[in-house]
C-alpha cells in the first residue's frame, strides 16, 4: 500500500477511534471502521499491533515533541544501550552518553576533550535516515538561528561540524536544570515567584522576536531552569526566521512538526504564523504554571481531534481549573487535585482561586485568543499586563467595566476608600463621593476601552509589518533596521483615521530606534508620538507622560539636560496625580530625573530623587527587584560624584548581585554594573581589579549591542583611560580609535564626547610620539569647540586640553593664545 499523507491521516483516525474501545473489543471493530477498504484495514492492524510504542512516541517526544506522520519508524529505547557513538570523539568533544533522541535528532552529552579545559556540552546528531533535504534544511536554519541568538536565557551555540560519515551535528551550551513547571512545583513556588521567572523567560522570547526569530515549539522542556534560578531557553529546532512573504511558514499539514498543548490554533490549522503564535504558547505555559493544568484536553491523539480542540474549543479560566482533578500524562505523573494544585504553590485551593481570578485569569486568557490578531501584540504586551498586575495596576487586555476599575482603584487606596465607605454610613453627602469615584471608574473604563482598541489594530500593523520585511540584499545584519524603517514609512502613509494607534507606534519604533543608538531616527518619532499625544489626550494623561519620559531619555543620551529635566519634573507631575506619591512611575520618572541632575552637577538633589526612588521600588517591587538594582546603580552614580567611594561600592556590589541572580551572567544590564563597578575601582586607583571587570563588560556589550553602539563606546573610554595607567599605550590606542569611529557615526562633530575624544587618541598619539597623527585630531576639536553648537563647557575644556597637549610639543605660543581664548570674556 502506498503510504501518502492523506492514507495516513486516514488511519490515524481509524485508529484512534478503536484505541478508545476496550481492548478485547479493538480488533472486532477494526473492519466495520476501515467501511471495506482492506488496505486501510490492514495498516490499522498493523499500528494496532504497536500501539504500546506509537502512543508514547506521539505524546512524549523528547526532541520537538511531533505532530507526526504515521508510518515513521520509531528507534527502540535499547538502542540508547548500544549506540555506537558513545565514546566517540566529535570534532574536540568526547560524546560520554545519550540525553534524549526525537524525530529529527539525537542529542548526546559529551566533554570537551582537547586538554585545554573541562567542559561540558550538548551534542545534537542528525539522525541516521533522517538526512533528507527538508531535515538537513531544518538543521541548517537552527545553527544559523542560534548563531545570531546571543542573550543570557537562550542556550549558546558553540561549535557545529559533520560527522566522518557525513551527519551534521551542533554543540551547544549544556544546561542542567529542570523543566519550568516542575522546577516551580518542587519548589512550591508562590504565584508572584512563578510571575517573574515568566517575565524572565517573556524577555529571552523578546528578545528572539527583536532579532526576527519565533521559536515555534515553546513548551516548559523546553525552558530549563537551573538551581540559581535562571531560565535557558532551548531547541531552535523549528523556529523561524521572519523573511519577505510569511507564505513559507503556513507548513504543510503532513510537514508539521509542533507540541499539540502548547501549538497555537494558526499551527495546528497549517495557517500561517507570526510572533503572535509564541505569545499564545507562553499564554498556555503562564496557564499551566498558575493553574497546574493544561487549557485543553483531547480525547484522542488524533489530528482531527487535536485541531477541532486547539482550533474551536475555548479554554476554562485558570483559576476554574484550579479545581479539576486530572491526570496530566498516563503513567508520569500522579493524578493532579486542587490539593495538590495550591500545596505546590504554597496556598490552599481556594486561596489559589481567588488570587488567580480577575486580572490573571484576564491576561492568560487574552493570551489564548483563537484569533491572532486578538492577542497581545507583542510579548512585551503581555509582559508588561503581568508587570502592571505586580504592580497592582488595572492590565490593558481586560474588557473593562465600572465595577473592574472602581475595584482597581479601592485596592490602590485602601485607607482613602474606607474613610469614604465609613462616611457615607454615616453621614448622606457620603452620596457625592460615590458619584464621583463612580464618574472615575466610568472614564478609565473608556480609556481602557481605547486602549484595548491600540493595541488589536497595533497587532495588525505590526504582522503586516513584519510579513512584509525582507532582508534581502544586505543581510540580516540590518533587517531590524530595515523593518523599523518600513514601518516609520508606512506610518506616514496610514492610519490617519486611528490617531491613538499612530501615536503609540511612533513610540515603539522610536524608543526601538533610540535602544539601538540611532538618535535622529529616535527623535524624529518620539517627539510627534508626543505632540500627537498632547493634542488627542490633553496634557495630563498617562501616555503623555510615557512620551515625556521617552523624549527625557533620547535628550539624556544628546546631553540636552535642561530640556531632559522639565520633561521628567513634568511626567513626576502627572504620575503622582494620576497614581499617588508612591507608585512605580514615580520611581521610574524619580530615577531618570536623579541621573539628569547628576550630570548637571546637581549632586544633592540627585541624591535626594535616587534614595526616593529606591524606597518606592523596595516597597512596591521587592527589595532584591531589578527596579531596586536599578536604583542602587544610580545611587551609586551619585556617591561617586560626592566622593563617598565606600558606599557607592557597596550600591554597586548589591545591584550587580541582584542582576547577576535574576538575569544570568550576560545580560546588559550585567554588563552595566561589572562597568561602574570597574569605574569605582579605578576611581579608587584598584586598576587591577577595575581591568578585568572592564574588560568582561566591554566583552558582553560587543556581543550584544555590536561595536558601534554608543554605549560600547563609553565602555572603551573608560578602559583606554585604564591602560593608559597601565602604561599599555598601545592597547589603549587600539581601544580610543575604536570609540572614537563609532561616535562620530552616532553623535554630531560639536558633540562634547566625539571632541574630548578626538583630543584623547591625540594625547595617546603623542605619548607614542606619533605628534603627525596627533596634530591633524586637535586641529578637528578646535574647530569643533568652536562651533555655536558646542558648549561653553565644551569649548573651555577643548581649548585648555589642546593648549597643554601643544605646549608641550613645542608650540608655547599658540598654547597661550589657546589659553586666553578659553577664559570667559
């Protein structure tokens, strides 16, 4: 019998029909099934006669976890015993044993067997017979997609070959850990603890989705946890890259390779499929890490089945599911009962109920929409619903009402509600402050409404957006900035009859541009997301003042600080009205105002916005948050500049440990603390603890951020200056010339650091008497000092350094008259 894909759908279902009868019956019923057709029949008896070992291939894959064709054959578990590429060496690793085998692949652990050093990895082999074209294809893109995924909770790739006998195979980062929910349930861990370690994994996926990558196959196997706590994300092996006309990744039916449970409707229908679909499988893990079930259960393995359920079928709210009894997986766990369910997360069932019910039940289910195009927008929509969840803030995917928002508002004021409950028991003008609050609620359910509104019609432009982007000629190097650009463009063009949603994608794309140092581009969307936000909103509204913090920062980056300062003095304003004195705005807005006031020189006040901030942050997000780490770095900033040396390093060391515990070793923000750590130490003349310090954060921001970034750049400067202590002039040349190239791409010849740093490669340059090299770099500083764009800081600090660098070349003349034109009038 020919075995096409349509005969083996056929006998799939057949046979999961009588896999559901008892077993004395099954083979009775095979011919009434198969309605005559013996070759049908035939091939049902056959599966039939191995169902024992098919049912356990389709449900518990340990590579992918395949929807996959009937008819492949299955290797036997002895062959693990016998594999005869145990002890084998493969390019510098010695494969020591078998850690799981899957349709496409088998994954070995080995050590590195070179001599040079210990080291432990994961081998992943093509399978024998599996070398077709579409197979070697897949590998092919999961090594060119790990290549370009360089982030903290991703696992690396390391090295990649082909076998003597032509099977290629990849070495990647071993990790050793735990799926994510069974590493939260031995733990029993709290429902917020389970909240931030997605958030962690939400950002490893965004930062996938940044790079134009979805994974496709997001499951808890496939997030390991180890015991410090950091999340890895694995197995690229069916991801895909976003390229020109998303046709390709609408997969053949019988093609499909996916995980039924976690696969979105768009994948288990063969429709085409966006970064929308991973959002939609971290809906059903959030769900599963709440609840402790899954959203959905078939009846059968069947495709039919498991496309009607995952297509048509709508999921019970988590904190329903709370008290179901179930089994996940016949013979590998015990049975699951609400008891259970809140012992591994540290509560009762019906405690559990009542935390899950409201805005988390909210977020997860918006998360699980049957419709693409009706889920979050982005992953960091759904990260940022959990995060204002934490933060006791009404999420934007409810559909709101009064009662929701008036809810929303008692909780956030507890004493001030029940003062006003209390008085209107007592007394009847308790009526008025009723009608208000209810007028209150009123209007932020609208704005909820609007809001709701942006983000469906953001989702829409951004998947046409991103179908459309195509690398193209120049590589994928610049397709992000290709898809920006596309999408700037396209703004112009459209969306006039939906201001709101215009405005909101300025944003995102100018706060994109402004991560990436591309300032002019950042600024030009930026600032009409806010003049386009003050004319539909008015001045005093919430996303006014997220426009206002982001036009801060872009200013902060430019050295505008007076402008940087009024814009964040004006968004503390409007926060504090909306939300209160104490709330995480306020802190956010309160930090970057304690790092412009700093670099006015300002230090007192500087101090007194940190050490404000900081104590909101420990209060509303935890003392050991990335929001306090923050804080502390900051502080830490305004301690250095004061002189308190001790107690910066003391900030400092306290906000690298909390990075280091919540987002693994090479994080940037990681990479931001080793640096000011390193500038303290130098500061405090330690060179040589500052130097490796250094050059481990100039490493991690190279890595991610390429080399032309502007911050790479100031992490450069800083170990130039280093070397040059050192007396390594030569590395510190290497490094100045580096730093200067990329700021002069970012910034403007008048800018104050594309100067000071023209002046400091002259300086080195005449330290290794090359005073021909040096000469030509003063003369462009000074035209530059002199330029009306500069500043009189500016220009007084050239002048001198050019002065002292020419009178000691030789030149005392010109260094006098230098030295007069520096001095104000």
């Amino acid at each position: 019998m020919t075995r096409s894909p349509e005969r083996l759908r056929r006998a799939e279902d057949v046979l999961f029909r009588i896999l559901a009868l008892p077993e004395a019956e099954r083979a009775a019923a095979v011919d009434a099934a198969c309605d005559g057709d013996p070759e049908l029949a035939s091939e049902v008896r056959s599966l039939l006669a191995h169902a024992g070992n098919l049912g356990e291939f389709l449900e518990t894959p340990p590579l992918g976890a395949q929807v996959a064709r009937l008819g492949v054959e299955v290797e036997e578990e002895a062959a693990a015993e016998r594999d005869e590429r145990i002890g084998r060496v493969v390019g510098r690793y010695r494969i020591r044993s078998r850690i799981a085998s899957g349709g496409m692949g088998t994954v070995y652990l080995a050590l590195r067997d070179d001599g040079e050093f210990q080291q432990r990895v994961a081998v992943k082999v093509v399978k024998r017979g599996m070398d077709t074209e579409e197979i070697l294809r897949r590998f092919r893109a999961e090594r060119h997609t790990l290549a370009a995924l360089e982030h903290p909770n991703i696992a690396r790739l390391l090295d990649a070959g082909a076998l003597e006998s032509g099977e290629p195979y990849l070495v990647m980062e071993y990790v050793e850990g735990e799926p994510v929910d069974v590493y939260c349930d031995r733990r029993r861990l709290a429902v917020v603890d389970r909240l931030q370690l997605f958030l962690v994994v939400c950002e490893a996926v965004r930062f996938a989705h940044q790079n134009l990558v979805i994974h496709r196959d997001l499951k808890p196997s496939n997030i390991l946890v180890g015991t410090g706590g950091t999340p890895k994300l694995l197995d690229f092996g069916i991801s895909k890259v976003i390229a020109s006309g998303e046709a390709p990744l609408a997969t053949a039916r019988e093609e499909r390779r996916l995980t039924p449970e976690y696969a979105s409707p768009e994948q288990v229908a063969g429709r085409p499929v966006t970064t929308a679909s991973d959002v939609y499988s971290l809906g059903v893990i959030l769900y599963e890490l709440l609840s402790g079930h899954s959203p959905y259960r078939f009846p059968t393995r069947s495709l039919a089945d498991i496309e009607r359920v995952v297509v048509e079928e709508s999921a019970p709210a988590p904190s329903e599911a709370v008290g179901r009894a179930a089994t996940r997986r016949e013979g590998e766990r015990d049975a699951i009962t609400p008891e259970s369910v809140g012992r591994a997360r540290g509560t009762t069932p019906e405690h559990l109920r009542r935390r899950l019910r409201g805005d988390l039940d909210t977020i997860v289910l918006a998360a699980l929409r049957k419709e693409p195009q009706r889920r979050y927008a982005s992953v960091e929509q759904l990260a940022g619903d959990v995060k204002r969840h934490l933060d006791g803030m009404p999420v934007s995917a409810r559909k709101d009402t009064a009662s929701y928002r008036l809810g929303k508002f008692v909780r956030r004021h507890t004493a001030g509600t029940a003062l006003a409950a209390l008085s209107a028991l007592l007394l009847a003008a308790g009526t008025a402050a009723v009608a208000w609050q209810a007028r209150v609620a009123a209007r932020q359910r609208d704005e909820a409404f609007v809001a709701r509104d942006q983000a469906e019609a953001t989702t829409a432009f951004l998947q046409e957006t991103l179908a459309s982007a195509d690398p193209g000629d120049r590589g994928r190097a610049a397709t992000v900035l290709d898809v920006l650009g596309a999408a700037a463009q396209r703004i112009e063009g459209e969306l006039d009859d939906q201001p709101l949603v215009k405005a909101s994608l300025r944003s995102t794309i100018g706060r994109t541009f402004l991560s990436l140092g591309r300032y002019d581009d950042a600024e030009r969307q930026l600032r009409r997301a806010h003049d386009e936000r003050s004319a539909l909103l008015g001045r005093r509204h919430h996303d006014v003042a997220e426009s206002m913090l982001d036009l801060a920062e872009l200013l902060y980056a430019r050295r505008s600080l007076d402008e940087a300062a009024a814009l964040l003095r004006g968004a503390l304003e409007i926060f504090q009205e909306i939300r209160g004195e104490s709330n995480p705005d306020a802190a956010r807005t309160l930090s970057s105002l304690g790092a412009v006031l700093r670099m006015q020189g300002r230090v007192a006040e500087a101090e007194d916005a940190q050490r404000r901030a900081l104590a909101i942050r420990r209060a509303v997000s935890g003392a050991r948050s990335l929001d306090a780490a923050e804080s502390l770095n900051n502080l830490a900033s305004v301690l250095l500049a004061q002189g308190r040396l001790d107690e910066a390093e003391s900030a400092l060391a306290e906000a690298l440990d909390i990075r280091r515990s919540r987002l693994g070793h090479g994080h940037p923000l990681v990479a931001q603390s080793l640096n000011n750590l390193a500038v303290l130490l130098h500061r405090k003349g330690e060179l040589a603890r500052a130097e490796p310090l250094y050059r481990e954060a100039l490493s991690l921001d190279v890595e991610r951020k390429g080399d032309d970034h502007p911050s790479v750049a100031s992490t450069r400067e800083n170990l130039a200056v280093l070397l040059r202590a050192r007396g390594d002039l030569a590395g510190a040349l290497e490094l100045v010339r580096a730093c200067l190239s990329a700021r002069r791409k970012a910034f403007a010849p008048s800018d104050t650091r594309v100067i000071l740093t023209e002046l400091q490669q002259a300086e080195v340059l005449a330290a290794l008497d090359d005073w021909t090299g040096a000469l030509p770099l003063i003369e462009e500083a000074l035209t530059a000092a002199r330029d009306p764009a500069a500043t009189p800081g500016t220009r007084a600090r050239a002048l001198g350094w050019a002065a002292d660098l020419l009178a000691a070349h030789g030149e005392p003349g010109r260094a006098a008259a230098l030295r007069a034109e520096s001095r104000p009038p």
